[in-house]
C-alpha cells in the first residue's frame, strides 16, 4: 500500500504566504484527504493529503500524490470542474501559481461572456 507523506511546514508555507500575495489577506485552508488512482492501469484508490479553501464561490484543491508531486483543480458546482492542462507538477509553486491563474483567466472569460 502506498503512503503519501502529510504536507510539510515548508509547503504549508508555500501555500499560505502565496494565498496571502494573491488575496492581500490570510486564507483559510482545510487539510483533507482524498482517493485518487495514481496510476491509470490501477483500480486501487491511494489515500492522498489534500488542501481545500474557497474564494469567491469557487473552491481550490490540491493534492499531494507523493514526494514533491501534486495535482489540482477547481471548482465553482459539480458540474464546473477545471484543471490546468498538466496532470501532476513536481514543483508546488508552480501548482498553485498555475491554478490561481487558470481560475483568474477562466472568471475572466466568464465575465466577458456574461457581459456579451
């Protein structure tokens, strides 16, 4: 069975400090965890450490998938779920850098079409 290590102090740190650059405030996040197939040709689900937070009606998640390996995505409803176009980063910062963008540019896009 596969262990993923909980995320540590130094990417709690991570996290935060670039939610606070971001939201010019400190974001409340939830440690959670998830199952998620690793492996596509596998049907066991590996228990994940995973982030959770919510802005403005949308809400964020990144999971851990082993050392220095994480997926994302967000979320407005169910049925309203984005990723970035890369399946797993080895890099935390550029995780969230990348989501936080994705969502900016796709509540642009929303605007833009809501105001067409």
């Amino acid at each position: 069975m596969t262990t993923i290590s909980d995320f540590s102090d130094a990417e709690m740190w991570t996290i935060n400090s670039t939610l606070r650059e971001r939201y010019q405030e400190k974001i409340e996040l939830e440690q959670v965890e998830t199952e998620m197939r690793l492996n596509p040709y596998s049907i066991e689900p590996v228990t994940c450490p995973a982030i959770f937070w919510e802005r403005d009606k949308c809400h964020f998640i990144i999971c851990k998938t082993g050392d220095r390996l994480y997926r994302c995505q967000f979320y407005y409803r169910l049925y309203q779920m984005y990723g970035t176009g890369v399946e797993e980063y080895d890099d935390l910062s550029e995780c969230i850098v990348s989501l936080l963008q994705v969502q900016a540019d796709q509540n642009r896009q929303e605007e833009m079409e809501a105001n067409e």
